[in-house]
C-alpha cells in the first residue's frame, strides 16, 4: 500500500480473545478464581442468571492475568504495530468485560481506543456488529476477528481481518465480502497434545511394575494386572498433568521453558483441555474396575492427593517435595494393590526416600534457572533463591536415606524368601549410591533440566545404572 494515504483508510477494530491473545480470557479468568477463590464459583449460577456481561464482569474485579504474558499473537501483533506507525487508527473490540480489555490496552500502548463488555451488554456477535455500525457507520470499519461471532460484524465491515479462524469460518468470511488480510491457526498436532499428555511422564508409572520385580513373580496373572496398573496410573496421571497446566497458565508463562507448553502457549484452548482431562480420567477409571478394589482405593488415593497438590500443596514451601514423594510411593503401593504381592516395610519406605531426593533435585534445578535469570523468588512457588543451599542439602540427605532404607530392606526376610542369592544384592548399594550422587552432580553444575525423570531418560549413566540394577536383580534370582 505504497503511497496511500494511511489516515484515510477506516479505523481498524481487533477483536481480542482468540484474535489478539490466543486464549480467551473469560476461560483464563474463571481459572484463575478457581485456583484463587474456589468458593467463588457457587456464585457463578446466581452471576450468569443476571447475563453473561455481568458474570465476567464479576470475575473481573475478583481477578486479573499477567497481561504482560498472555499468548499474543506475535504475526498479528507486529502487523497492527506495523498499521499504527503509519496512521491508522486501532479500536480494541471485544466481548472481555472492559477491565480486562483495558488492561490489555494499556499493557500494549496501541490502541486508540476500547470498546468491551460493560456488565450490561455482552459485546459479542450482533451486539459488537451494533456498536462498531453506530460507532464509525456502516462500512466505515475493518474488523480483525477469528470465530463464527465474528460474522455479524464482518458483514457491516468495510473488510476482514481473519485471524486463526477455522476453515469454516475462513471461507464464510470470504464470502461476505473483502478479506483484507488472514493470518493461519497454529496447528494443535498430534505431537502438541503427546506433549501436553506428557506421555514422557509415564516413565514414572513403570513404578508399579517394582512389586512384580521386588518378587520376582512374572506369571500370566500378575503381569496383566500390572499391565493394567500401569495404563490407569497413565490416563489418570495425564489427566492431571492438564489440569495442572490449566491452574498454572500464569506461573508457566514466567517460566523460561514452561512458558512453550500447549496451553501456556495457547496452541490447545481451554476448554478442549479440559474435555481431554474428563476423557482420560474417564479411561483410567474403566481400567481400575478390571482390579482389585484396593487399587481402585490407591487411585482415588492418588487423584485426591494430585488435586490437593495442584490447588494447595503446591505453593507449600517442603510441603509440596514431601508430597511427590508420597505420589511416587503410592504408585509402588498400587502395584502391590493390583497383584496381591507383599512386601516388607522396607521396601516401600527406599522408594520414598529416594524420590523425596528427586523432588529436592527438581525445585533445585527450577530455583538454579530462576537464579540465572536474576530472579529472587519463584513464580507461584513459596522458594527464594536463597533457599538453593538448603534444598540441595535436604536433597542429597533424602538420598543417603534411601540408600540407607535399600540396605535394610536387602536385609528383611522377604528377600532371603524371594531371591536365591541375595547377598548378590548388596552390589545394588554402590549403583544406587552413585545415581543419586551423579543427579545432585548435575544439578549444581546447572546440566539438569528442571525435571528429572527427562534427565534421567536421556543420560547414559543413568540408562547404565538402570541395566546394571536389573541385570543384579536377574543373577541374584
């Protein structure tokens, strides 16, 4: 457009949920009171009845995102910077109640002016399309807008901005009249909800597998239960991993790696979110009522202990590292539950010992990170930079005790029981002695990522010491 006059083209309105920002900040904010003030939400029946824009009025003034670090879209962005250096005038347009759209205007210093839900009238569809005619008359607008909402509006628009718009809605906007410019979807692959599921994570459900190990049974029975332990702990756990990125879209977003995950990012939207979560939990019930009812227990167990971790536990100095070790744990004691192997007291309380140790060594790493940002504290974390020393020290202690609890278990009469040579185990001390200290080795020379199960997944010595501890298991059977 070289040459045209920029002021004399007409004002250009930019919806902002899915447009602007790709999330909806209704979605984010309605987390945000659940995670902030769950009481809240007995009162959203009650909110809703009186309309839509009073509900997220409502929200609004109990709570507010980052706006700093909501999901933009940076092609977007860098093209209305771009359209107001040259003249024209921009209108933030959107159905997010008015202290959010503000908020998110003066954050980015670019628009002209705001038009928003008000409490009384929802700004969406229709009435938008009403007040962006009324505003700047018939044809006398561009409007930048990405759902089937949008329609309305872009049928009184002089031309259409589309933005990350479904296929459907590309071409009915295409239809209606002139598209001035599109801008693609990023696309939620397959790959982008394998991460999201964190299927890497599943890794850690191999625990229940250890009482088959432990007793060296791997009979037909017991091999399936197992098998079906495993799935359970699997689906549900996913489950939870959604739902815990859904409560911690803030604190990730500050996070230097955290920040790329799908709904941090904004590439899987909230609500697709959370029918996945249902979805999985779904699954991992249907396959517990294949077991034992004392797994089904251990499961509840565990999904409990997950929710209170991900609204409560977590922001608990100690108390949140406590709390993994105890999840870990009880995938071993669900393992037990499934296939009716015993064990000795021992042998549940190494395991966690040892993972208390790897739960210090990932707020370990996660505060060594936050220290070469020169940060202080952590976000939506109890830690401050200066608790590194100690955590490290509480860390590598949990580890010596587990060493520590390995050796009395080798020494309990289930062992002798279940293994032919058992003295043959002690070599297992020294191998396990080592991880722990390689792991802590890394981590305070900064080569540990802030999870230590994908370390330990990709570090040979660890993949070694892992062949090693079961081929021990094997020559001592």
């Amino acid at each position: 457009m070289t040459g045209i006059d920029r002021h004399a083209l007409p004002p250009l309105a930019v919806d902002l949920d899915g447009t602007l920002i790709r999330t909806d900040l209704l979605h984010e904010t309605s987390l945000l009171l659940l995670r902030q003030s769950p009481l809240s939400l007995l009162s959203l029946p009650s909110w809703l009845a009186r309309g839509k824009a009073w509900m997220k009025q409502q929200i609004a003034e109990r709570v507010e995102p980052d706006y700093s670090r909501l999901p933009y879209d940076p092609d977007l962005l860098a093209w209305l910077r771009q359209e107001r250096a040259q003249g024209r005038r921009l209108v933030l347009c959107t159905a997010s109640d008015a202290r959010l759209a503000r908020g998110v205007a003066d954050h980015l210093q670019l628009f002209d002016e705001v038009m928003a839900s008000d409490g009384q009238t929802n700004l969406s569809s229709e009435n938008k399309a009403q007040a962006l005619a009324g505003r700047f008359g018939e044809q006398g607008f561009d409007y930048a807008g990405n759902s089937s909402d949008d329609l309305p509006v872009w049928r009184r628009a002089r031309a259409a901005v589309v933005v990350a718009a479904r296929p459907p809605v590309a071409r009915a906007a295409a239809e209606q009249g002139r598209v001035e410019r599109e801008f693609p979807a990023p696309q939620a692959t397959l790959r982008v909800w394998l991460k999201a599921l964190r299927l890497h994570q599943w890794l850690k459900n191999l625990l229940v597998f250890l009482p088959l190990m432990g007793a060296f049974r791997f009979d037909g029975a017991v091999l399936v239960a197992s098998v079906l332990a495993f799935f359970a702990y699997g689906l549900c756990a996913s489950s939870v991993y959604i739902l815990n990125d859904l409560m911690d879209l803030d604190s990730d977003r500050a996070h230097p790696r955290k920040r790329l995950r799908p709904f941090a990012s904004g590439l899987i939207s909230v609500p697709r979110g959370l029918v996945a979560m249902l979805l999985l939990l779904s699954g991992a019930v249907l396959l517990s009522l294949q077991l034992p009812a004392a797994f089904q227990l251990a499961l509840c167990v565990y999904y409990a202990l997950t929710l209170a971790y991900t609204f409560f536990l977590k922001q608990r100095v100690l108390v949140d590292c406590v709390t993994l070790g105890m999840l870990y744990t009880l995938r071993i004691i669900a393992g037990v539950a499934a296939t009716g192997l015993q064990h000795s007291f021992w042998f549940l309380a190494f395991p966690l010992f040892l993972f208390l140790s790897l739960a210090f060594v990932k707020r370990y790493s996660e505060l060594q990170a936050m220290i070469s940002l020169g940060r202080t504290s952590a976000a939506g974390r109890g830690y401050l930079a200066s608790d590194a020393p100690l955590v490290m020290a509480m860390g590598v202690a949990s580890g010596f005790c587990a060493v520590l609890l390995l050796a009395l278990y080798l020494n309990s009469e289930a062992v002798v029981q279940n293994y032919t040579h058992p003295q043959r185990l002690w070599l297992t001390l020294p191998v396990v002695l080592y991880w722990i200290g390689r792991m802590w080795m890394q981590a305070q020379r900064g080569h540990l990522s802030d999870d230590p199960v994908v370390f330990a997944v990709k570090d040979r010595y660890s993949l070694a010491c892992a062949v090693l501890f079961g081929a021990l298991l094997v020559v001592a059977h």
